[in-house]
C-alpha cells in the first residue's frame, strides 16, 4: 500500500485529537484525555513547541471505512539524559487497526529516529504497557531494550494535589 | 545549616558534571557517563536548551570536605503527554551525602514542581531504579505513584548502534 510520511501541520490537529482519542481507547485509558484540539494547536505549533508530529497518509482510494486519509502518527519531543547527551521521546505511536500490518509503524518510528539523530540525539526512549504484548513484542524485534525490566527503572508521577502540596513545600 | 537555591549558570556545568559523576557512582553506572561539562554547557545554555537546572549552594563557612559550595543540583526538561498537556520532567535530583538530611533535596524537588506550575505543567515526572528504597520512600512520601508498580509502564529504549539501524529504515 502506498503511504507518505510527513511533518504535521496546524491542520492536522483535528485527525492527530481523533486519534489520540482512538489510541487511549486501545490502551484503555480513554476517559483519562483531557487535551483537546485547541490544545494541541497551542501546545504543538506555537514558537516554542513542547511537542512535534509526523503524520501517515494514504491517497484517496485508499481512505479508511470512515473516509478519513490520515491513518497514523507520532508525537515526539526533545529530552536530556545527563549521562548521554540529548535524547528523543517518542511520546506516541499510533497507526488506524485496518492500515496495521503494512509497515507504517515501523516507517513512523524510524522517522523520529532519523529526525533525533539529525538534531544530534543518541537515544530514542519511549514506554509502553506490560500487557501490551503485540506492541512489546514489535519494538523488541526492532532492537530495543526494556529498560524496566533490564536495569529496573520504574516511572514515577506527582499530580493534583500532591503536586500541588510539593511546589508549596508542604510535603 | 543555611543553603539557597538558584537557577544554574554556565559557570557551574563544571560542578554539575561532578556531581552528576558522584549521582552515576551512586546509581552503580559511572561508565554509563560520557558527555562532559563541554556538552552540558553547549546544551543547556545556548538559546534553544535540552535542558534547565537549578543548584543548592551553601556558605564559604559550611563547604564540603572538598570544598565546595555547590553541593546539589536538580536538572529538568518539559515533556507531553497527548491526554494531559505540558509536564515538566526531573532527569536528576542530587544531594551531596555529606550534605543530605537537612532539607535540600526536598527543596530542589518543590522548586522544580513550582517552576512546572508557573509554566502550566500538569504533572512532574521522573524514574527512579527500583533498588533505590532511600529514593523511592522520598518520592513515595511527596505524593508521587510508582506508574511502572501499579499500571505496568516500561521504559523502552533504543540507543548507538540499534537507533541507527533503525533511522536508516525511514522513508
């Protein structure tokens, strides 16, 4: 199937939000997106961007069941690993279930590779569910390591509250 | 004991660097190092920086065996996630042993949760290994979750070699 890999534009805001939704649903996590289009636009595509996006598109007679031509895409951003130097993170990874199977995720993932090591990264991180067996699987195969269960570093988070309380230096 | 906490300069990449060798000793990974203060000057202080930093000092009158005033330092980055917005993520946090127990670490912590609010982050992160009970205890008592304990995320990491292979499969 022919596809083409591109950098995302404001535009794409509208398909990236449908597909976010479409991926935490998978990861059944979907009452937990609380980012909508707007924020995206913002947040994605202002001066100083907290993220960047590749999109998957097919041509127009390949559109999906629901007649939509962007059928995958990517987030990503730019982190420091103070050992390592600048690093890339790969924050999401998503292609539509009926385009799976046909390399666009593999073409996405090497595409935030090829831009990280272009703005002089040397490694690419991301997580992904335990249970998520299929996906676990394919970014194995592809030469990853599974630093979790490797060297044992667990991801934390303070939110809500306890964020809150800590900035105050309440804790 | 007096200590301030200020946003790093610089000046200091020499003393981050030493400190961020004393973090790796720690973590039982010093060969795991391999960018120098060089590295961690050009990257953290030209006009688009991987990364910020904050440093605890303390008086000439209560520096270290060593004799330094630097004797802390918290590195950070914002990062996103597509169902929350901006979050603010802490690579580093570091106190010198000798200097531990009196409220820095703790100090560092909050300044890095309220500098995240101020710019609208809806959580901290950071990873600790899962060895580190000291770590985790202070990050469990401020109110953090332990995501890879009770949801099951790993990190994922492709790096030298691997990342290569990887991007030269990009379309």
């Amino acid at each position: 199937m022919d596809f083409t890999i591109r950098a995302a534009t404001l535009e794409d805001c509208k398909d990236i939000s449908r597909m976010i939704m479409e991926l935490a649903e998978y990861e059944k996590l979907s009452d937990r997106v609380k980012v909508t289009q707007r924020d995206l636009e913002q947040d994605g595509f202002s001066k100083n961007p907290f993220f960047h996006g590749i999109i998957a598109e097919v041509p127009e007679k390949h559109k999906s069941k629901e007649g939509h031509t962007k059928v995958g895409y990517s987030l990503y951003f730019y982190t420091y690993s103070s050992w390592k130097g600048r690093a890339v993170y790969m924050e999401d990874l998503y292609v539509m279930p009926e385009f799976r199977g046909k390399g666009i995720g593999k073409a996405l993932m090497s595409k935030v590779a090829q831009l990280g090591l272009a703005a002089g990264c040397n490694q690419l991180d991301f997580t992904v569910l335990d249970w998520n067996k299929p996906s676990l699987d394919f970014y194995l195969s592809q030469g990853c390591l599974d630093i979790t269960a490797n060297i044992g570093y667990h991801c934390m988070r303070c939110e809500g509250d306890a964020l809150e309380r800590l900035a105050q230096g309440d804790t | 004991m007096d200590f301030s906490i200020r946003a790093a300069k610089p000046e200091d990449s020499k003393d981050i660097s030493r400190m961020i060798m004393e973090l790796a000793v720690y973590e039982k990974m010093p060969d795991q190092v391999k960018i120098s203060h060089k590295e961690l000057e050009q990257d953290g202080f030209g006009a688009n920086p991987f990364y910020h930093c904050v440093i605890a000092e303390v008086p000439e009158k209560q520096k270290s065996k060593d004799g330094h005033t630097t004797v802390g330092y918290a590195l950070f980055f914002y990062t996103y996630r597509t169902w929350k917005g901006r979050t603010i993520y802490m690579e580093d946090l570091y106190v010198m042993p000798e200097f531990r127990g009196k409220g820095i670490g703790k100090a560092l912590m909050s300044t890095v949760a309220r500098i995240g609010q101020e710019q609208q982050c809806a959580c901290l992160q950071l990873s600790v290994l899962d060895w580190n009970r000291p770590s985790l205890d202070f990050y469990l008592a401020k109110g953090a979750q332990d995501l890879t304990a009770t949801e099951g995320w790993h990190f994922l990491r492709f790096d030298g070699d691997a990342m290569e292979k990887l991007a030269q499969e990009a379309p």
